[in-house]
C-alpha cells in the first residue's frame, strides 16, 4: 500500500426528512446564495423544504446552473455574490450545481483570472457551503473536485482544492424520487465508473481498498436496476446515494493507484460533442479496458472473478467476458456505449488525441496511454 494522507471534514446528513435540519448547520446571520439548476426543485417539491427550514433567514437565489456547468453562467452568480454581500452559499440541485457552487466559492475570493482556478492555479480562500442532494451521481458533495466547461473555448477541465469540501451535505434519497430514468442511469454509471477509475489499475496490496470497490461494484449491479424498475423503493434509492457517495469520497482511494483516462477522454468527448458526462463515460471505459488490458490484466482478472463472477477459462477470456459484462450493464441501464449510437461519427472526436498530446497531458495509471492509444480508444468507442 503506497503512503497517503486522508482528510475529509463534510458532515452528511442522510436519510428521509433531513432538509428539515438544514437551518441548523447555516450560521443565522449569514446572508445565502442558493443555487439551483433548471428548476426541477420547485417541481418535485425540494425547493419548498429547503425555503421552511430556511424561514427567516436572508436568501438569494440564482438558479439555471447547466449540466457541465458553464464558466460563464458561474461567473454571472460570482457577480452576485459580490453585489449582494453573500457570505455563505447553498446548493441545491445534483453535481454539476454542486460543482458549480464550488467553483464559485473559489471565483469569488480569487484575485486574477477566474479560469485559471481551473488550470491550477493555487487557491488560497474560498467562500463556505453546503449542499442539498438531489441526484446521486457525481460523488461532489463529500470531495473537494470539481469540472467546470467554458463555451469559448469548448473545454471541460477539472479542479480540486482542500478549501471546497462542503461544510456540511443533506442526502435524503426521497428527492431522487422524480428523477427522470436518463439521469438516474447517468447516475449508476457515473458512480460505477468513478470507483473503476481507482480500482482497476494494478495490484498494490491494499485489499481492504479493493473489497471495498468491489462491494460498491456488485451493489451498484444489484441495485442500480432496482432504481429504474421501482423509482419509488426507498431502500434501492438510499443505497444507490450511499454508493455514490461513497464512490468518490477519498476512502477507496487512499494508498491506491489511479488511473482517471476515461474520464479525461469523456470530459474531451463531452465539449466537442455536447453528450452527458455519463454516456461518454459508458463508451469510453469498456474500451480503455481493452487497450489497457496488459497493463491492467491482474486486476482484470481479480474484477472478472470478484463482480462477475466469471471463474472459468483461460484469463483472456475471463477479461474479455468481463469487459463485456460491463459493457452489456451500461446497455441495460438504458446509457448506451458506442458513439455511433448517439449519432457521432469518429470524425467529430478526431482532435482529440492531438489535445492531450499539445498539453502534455499523462494519461493512464503508468502514463502509458498515448495519444496514440487514445486514438484507438475512440476507435474501439466508435
């Protein structure tokens, strides 16, 4: 196991009936900024819970935070902040608003340009926040990472920072209730592939790490379908938001290597083709699987086993019946895993590869995908 350092300091607050107690985790002189998607909360009755428990206090709201929240409708909240006087924020909404709060919470205090947040620039200051939960995908409301798009430039790039873990979070998976289907799929998949991206890499002797992936891995098999067929069975719900949580809250990834190629490649995906996080996720990683697989193959074989349950043959058979598992559990969720089955021809996602080569980017738990392996991933994804 290699060395590693732990810090996670986000009190969750879980279970049906928790936004109630939301008031008392906001100091009650603090003036709020609540931030909101594209108006789902008003809908499915959340917004109504989080307006009582908040009954009294000075709030402002700024809703219409996108999917790949946008540089440029966070900026427009950041100007908020500023002329209002907010000193503590709230979001309320799934991952990309909670991402977006983050960065926000960063933009706000940062002297110079905000995008540089994004490209590493060091952050010394950032506003507090919580969050209210009401999709569980991302894993953002108990992690300090965050992936922000710019218009412009057509970008999607990724930030972390120990000042944007959340103060506190609010999971009840009664507001996951009214989900459409899409988004609870995106969802299962995102997680799923979340805990792929720090398990299946190479051995490290850090057993405890890789059970715990695995029992994420196999609940997400057992109850992720379970959500679709029963959107009402608060048991399936409450352990697909655990799962979620879970998946990215630093806790399988101490003492790990990890690898996170299918989500940069998705993130690329994803601005040059306008398809969910999820979707480029479920048709990249099945074939990063594939062109990875030498480096890879002992965990491979260890997944086949473990989650699938598949014992028999030779192992590049039990690898190549396990990459196929995968992909066939991506179908089944309703998140298909091939471009061509969103209508996107190679040719759209043919710069990619020379993107990561012009920044220098390593990709893959040995820094061996290059950009000619990416290449043949987006072949394989085609």
């Amino acid at each position: 196991m290699q060395n590693f350092l732990f810090y996670n300091p986000v009190k969750v607050l879980f279970g049906k009936g928790q936004i109630a107690n939301l008031g008392q985790e906001i100091p009650p002189a603090a003036r709020i900024l609540m931030t909101s998607g594209g108006g789902s909360i008003k809908r499915n009755g959340v917004y109504d819970q989080v307006m009582a428990a908040l009954s009294g206090r000075a709030v402002v709201e700024f809703g219409g935070i996108e999917p790949n929240p946008l540089y440029e409708t966070l900026m427009r909240a950041v100007e908020v902040v500023r002329a209002e006087g907010i000193d503590f924020l709230l979001a309320v909404g799934g991952g990309s608003v909670l991402d977006g709060t983050k960065f926000i919470a960063a933009a706000a205090l940062f002297e110079g340009e905000p995008w540089d947040i994004v490209k590493g620039a060091h952050l010394s200051a950032a506003m507090p926040f919580g969050c209210v939960l009401t999709l569980p995908a991302t894993g953002s409301e108990m992690n300090q990472f965050a992936v922000i798009s710019r218009r412009g430039t057509r970008e999607k790039l990724a930030f972390g920072s120990g000042l944007v873990y959340p103060k506190f979070s609010v999971l009840d998976p009664e507001t996951t209730f009214s989900l459409p289907p899409r988004q609870v799929a995106n969802g299962i998949v995102d997680a799923f592939v979340h805990v792929m991206e720090q398990y299946m890499t190479f051995p490290s002797d850090a057993p405890l790490q890789d059970r715990m992936a695995e029992a994420i891995l196999i609940t997400l098999i057992q109850e992720g379908p379970k959500t679709l067929a029963e959107p009402c069975a608060y048991e399936p719900r409450a352990n697909l938001m655990w799962c979620a949580t879970m998946a990215l809250n630093g806790v399988i990834a101490a003492g790990v290597p990890q690898d996170w190629a299918t989500h940069m490649i998705g993130h690329e995906i994803t601005a040059f083709t306008g398809l969910d996080h999820a979707q480029t996720l479920a048709l990249v990683l099945p074939a990063v699987l594939h062109v990875q697989r030498e480096g890879k193959r002992q965990k491979l074989v260890q997944y086949a086993e473990r989650v699938w349950g598949i014992r028999e043959g030779s192992d590049d058979d039990r690898i190549a019946a396990a990459i196929e598992r995968t992909r066939t559990f991506f179908n089944r969720l309703g998140v298909p895993a091939r471009l061509s089955d969103y209508g996107v021809a190679r040719e759209t996602v043919a710069a990619i590869p020379a993107r990561f080569e012009a920044r220098g980017t390593v990709l893959g738990e040995r820094g061996d995908l290059t950009p000619s392996r990416v290449a043949r991933v987006l072949d394989l994804s085609a």
